[in-house]
C-alpha cells in the first residue's frame, strides 16, 4: 500500500513537471499537454449538455449519449430533444468557433510579429460579417455562399490591415492597432447601417447573432464547419516549425531555407478562412484570438508546436464554459456569448496594451 501511494506521488510529480516545464515542445510533453486538455474539454462539453434553463440531469445526458452514440435509441423524449437536437450541435459549435478563433490569433501573432492581433480586433470579424450579411442580401437560396463571401471579407481586411500597418521600418505596432481598430469601427458602423436600413426580415434576426450567437448551431452547416476548422488547424500544424522560425525574423528565417512569403500567405488565408468561417454561422466573438494564446504561452512557452494544439483545445474550452454562462446565467434569459467573452477579454487586452 506505501508503494503504492508513494508510485502515485511520483506519477503525479512527473504529469505535473510535464504539464508546466518551460522548454521545447517534445512530442512526449505535447503528448501530455493536449491529453490533458482534451479529458477537460470533454468533461466541460458533457457538463455543458447538462446546463441551462431546462436543466437535464446528469443521468439522462448519459442515457441519451449512449443511445446515440452506441445504438438503441428508442422513441425521442423531452430530454433526447433538447440534448442532441439543441445543445449538442450548439456545444459542438463552440467546439469549432474557440478553436479555430483560437488558432487564428496564434496565426495572426506570428504572422505580424505582435501580441495584439486578433481577428476581432484587426477588423478581420467585421469584414467576415459584413460578407456574410452581403450573402445573406443577395444570395439567401444558397446557403453555402455565406462563408465563401465571409472568408472573401476576412480576406480583404486581413490584407488591408497589413499593407496599412507597414511603414519605412517595416510593420509598426502603432499603426498595426490604430488601423485593426479604425477598419474595426468603420465595418461594425456598416454592419450597423445594413440592419438598420435594408427592409429585409432575415437581416432583423440578425442583430443577436451579431453579437455572437451559438444557438442555431450552424444552421444546417455545421459538419462544413467542422471539417474546415479542423483541415485548416491542421494544415497550421504543418506550419507550425515554419512559424517559429518566422517569428525570430524574416531575415533569419530566410537564411535557414525558409520561403518566407509562402508561410505568410499560407498563415494570412488560413486565418482568415478560420475567422471568416466562424463569424459567418456564429457571429462576432471577441477576443478568444487574443486571450488564448497568451495564456497558452505564458504556462507552456511559445513553440508553435505545441501553442497551436494547446490553444485549439483551450479556445474550445473557453467558449464552451462562457456559452453555458451566456445560457445560466440569466435563464431563462440569454446572453450573447461575444458579450460574455468580451467581459473576460477586454480587460485582458488593456492590460497587454499598456505592457505593449
């Protein structure tokens, strides 16, 4: 029995030194860190199947994954309704949304070199909802077009912002802020125009999911959604040596037989194809880009190798528990899920700001 306890103290001992040792994302500690945060992102999207105005015991959300998942589903009931018809595409969306808002803001940062991008706060979110309400004007018998146009804004501001914050010096971070903000406000003032202008009932509904809204759960899109967040993370992850090195510097990354251009492009559509993807069926979700990976480089370091997993997995983490707050915390009232994050990542992004 002592040899046992004292074999469970040095296995925890180990798990905790690899859970938060600062130094080199070896596949062993990678290994462990996302395993780790993959059983807490399960046990929080099981918890949150368990949580809002209905509540549904915890004992039903398990009889209604097992019948589903493992066969034998019988007649459905109230509690097979509201667990895999309502809020299991909505868990599963925030799943999506934190993580590929997540890997964008890893992306961004690497990209331009500065702890301050984000998708939301470059303007990038604005231009993916202003293309998203644009397919929704023209094109609302084609549903598949709404992320196309999203990511076509995305694009576009991703692109603008960036030839915006160039200078004689290369990219400033003044400039880079001061113009993701200015694009920021003007897009969100345009987003602003259309629904108050446009007679159009489908744009009236809108103004909630503006704010950031995971209840319709992807509205018949969520399979594309999730198989483009998860392409696109992975073809990140392919990236992710290339963005290390990138980050040291352009020059540097050259010599070491780097095709800097590619990686940056590569790094520029894939965050913009994340970012425009989850505003165009969730809305505009703030900060999440920018609050994850700080605080995934802060315990683990700053390998990409093991920043972009990390913060894929605590992104959904994240979402997921402000979405059952948006969904408890008023019930049977809801809150936007942007407004529950921003509360968390506003303050986050000041204090950066005055470290900046």
């Amino acid at each position: 029995m002592i040899r046992y306890r004292l074999a469970m103290v040095e296995a925890h001992r180990v798990l905790g030194r690899s859970l938060f040792e600062r130094g080199p994302a070896t596949p062993k500690k990678v290994a462990v860190v996302c395993g780790v945060l993959a059983l807490l992102l399960l046990l929080i999207a099981t918890a949150a199947l368990h949580m809002g105005s209905e509540p549904v015991s915890r004992e039903a959300v398990a009889e209604v994954l097992r019948t589903h998942l493992f066969g034998g589903a019988g007649e459905p009931t109230v509690s097979d309704t509201i667990v895999w018809r309502i809020r299991g595409p909505r868990v599963l969306l925030g799943l999506a949304a934190g993580a590929a808002l997540a890997v964008a803001g890893v992306l961004l940062q690497a990209l331009l070199r500065n702890p301050l991008a984000e998708p939301y706060v470059l303007g990038i979110s604005g231009g993916a909802a202003l293309g998203a309400i644009f397919a929704v004007l023209g094109f609302a018998e084609l549903p598949l077009l709404r992320p196309l146009l999203a990511f076509t804004g995305a694009a576009l501001v991703t692109a603008l912002v960036y030839g915006l914050s160039r200078g004689r010096t290369g990219i400033s971070t003044e400039r880079l802020v001061l113009a993701g903000l200015i694009l920021a406000t003007l897009l969100w003032s345009a987003v602003a125009l259309v629904l108050a202008l446009v007679p159009n009932p489908h744009l009236r509904g809108l103004t909630f999911w503006m704010m950031g809204d995971l209840s319709g759960g992807g509205n018949g899109l969520l399979p594309l959604v999730l198989g483009i967040v998860f392409g696109a993370a992975a073809v990140a992850y392919a990236h992710a040596r290339r963005l290390n090195l990138l980050m040291v510097g352009e020059e540097d990354a050259r010599v070491l037989g780097v095709d800097v251009e590619r990686v940056k492009t590569a790094a520029y559509l894939l965050a913009s194809l994340l970012a425009g993807t989850i505003v165009s069926v969730a809305g505009a979700i703030g900060f999440v880009g920018l609050l994850v990976p700080h605080l995934v480089r802060m315990l683990w370091g700053s390998d990409n190798r093991l920043v972009i997993p990390a913060a894929a997995l605590s992104g959904a983490i994240l979402v997921v528990l402000a979405d059952a707050v948006a969904r408890t915390a008023l019930a049977p009232r809801e809150l936007p899920v942007g407004a529950v994050m921003a509360s968390l990542g506003a303050p986050f992004f000041i204090l950066l700001l005055r470290r900046a």
